[in-house]
C-alpha cells in the first residue's frame, strides 16, 4: 500500500460500550490514523469528546491520534489535548481569527497543525496560512454529524488548494472529512487529497468495520 494516503477512522460512530476494541478492529484493519471528533454544542450544534476521551485512546492504540477541533476559542483548549496524547491538533480557520498565533502554539506543544474549513468557506481564506500548515482538513459537509451526505462542490476546492500548496507548501498534505465512501473518495484522491476520514463507512458497515476499511483502502493508489 502506497505509504502517502490512508484511512483515518472518526470514532464518531464507533460502539461507545465497545470503544477499545471498535479501536483495536480498526487499527488490524489498517487504518493509518485516528480521527477524533471534538464538538462544543457552539461552533457545530453536537456535543461530543473532550481530553479524557483522547487519554483513553492513547492507552489503547500507537496510531497517531488525529484530533479535529469544531469549538470556538479552540486556543484555550490546545495544552489539554496535546497532554492528553493528540498527535496533530486541527483547528478550524472560522473559529481562529489569530491563526498564526494559534498554529504557533500548536507547534510549540509538540504537534502538527491541521487548518480546517467548512464547505461555504472559500480556499483563499486559509491561502496566508498555508506555509505553516502541516495539513489542511477540507470539510466535505458541514460539521457536527456523521452520516451526511458529502458535498460535491467540494472536489474543486481541494485541486484549489492542493494547487497552491504544491507552490508554496507542496509536503502539506490534504484531509478529506464527511460523507466520505469508497463511491465519493476517488473524486477527493483526484483531485488531491490524501487522507480520508470516515466514520459511518467504517463503524457502520454492515459487514463490520474490517470490510469498512478494506473497501475505502481498495480505492487507494497501490
Ligand atoms: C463531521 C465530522 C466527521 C464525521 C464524518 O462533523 O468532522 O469526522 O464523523 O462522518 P461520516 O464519515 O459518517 O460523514
Ligand atoms: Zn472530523
């Protein structure tokens, strides 16, 4: 399997009452990274994980934990997931308005930097940032479910970026995230995304979460 894509499972829509080995499924399965879903009832209407949730995935897994912030002020929540084990802290650019600031910080904990943006905001609101990204979270629906339907306007926006990136910044790697099936992924992969997050493809697979992965890894280059 080409090294430069893989599949970042969103615990999103795992068993809750099975989290650890729902995790451990994943990881034999080949999943590349962990996706967790922070929400704050604010910036997104659902209300989902904090740090001790994060803390309990490191105890369980070696993936890197890829911790995806839909809050606002996610600036005074950064030192509690960086200690509690996220590998990379993905902040979203409509919740940042001192982004250099925040990805500063980011780095200065340890992690890498994720730029996200919602499917209504424009590539060239993340275009000043882009050279200290490690990576940009294009936002394929609009944040606070899994389960929605991915939209395709989206496509354009990531050969945009990826466009640009590949001038300023060409070793940042682009996320994809929502609505995400082994259907809509190769539009994402042609258009240059690298990372695919999935959750109901995944966790509710009916043929279990092994199948889940197996069928997105299928349309990954070799
Ligand atoms: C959406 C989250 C996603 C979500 C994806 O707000 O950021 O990570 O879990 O779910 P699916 O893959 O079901 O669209
Ligand atoms: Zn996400």
């Amino acid at each position: 399997m080409n090294s430069n894509y893989l599949i970042a499972p969103s615990i999103l829509s795992a068993d809750f009452t099975e989290l650890g080995s729902q995790i451990t499924q994943a990881e034999k399965a080949g999943a590349g990274w962990i996706h967790i879903d922070v929400m704050d009832g604010h910036f997104v209407p659902n209300l989902t994980m904090g740090p001790f949730i994060v803390e309990a995935c490191a105890r369980i897994t070696e993936l890197p934990l890829d911790v995806h912030l839909m809050v606002e002020k996610p600036e005074t929540l950064l030192n509690a997931f960086a200690l509690a084990g996220a590998s990379s802290l993905t902040v979203h650019i409509e919740t940042c308005p001192h982004i250099h600031r925040t990805i500063q910080t980011i780095h200065q904990l340890g992690c890498k930097a994720g730029i996200a943006l919602n499917p209504g905001t424009p590539a060239s609101a993340i275009t000043p940032i882009l050279h200290l990204a490690d990576m940009v979270l294009v936002m394929s629906v609009n944040p606070g479910y899994s389960g929605q339907k991915f939209i395709p306007e989206v496509v354009s926006k990531i050969a945009q970026i990826r466009k640009t990136l590949d001038d300023i910044n060409p070793q940042t790697i682009i996320e994809v995230d929502g609505g995400i099936t082994p259907q809509t992924l190769p539009l994402t992969l042609k258009a240059g995304a690298q990372a695919f997050v999935a959750a109901s493809a995944i966790f509710k697979h009916p043929q279990g979460i092994e199948t889940g992965i197996k069928t997105l890894r299928e349309q990954l280059p070799k």
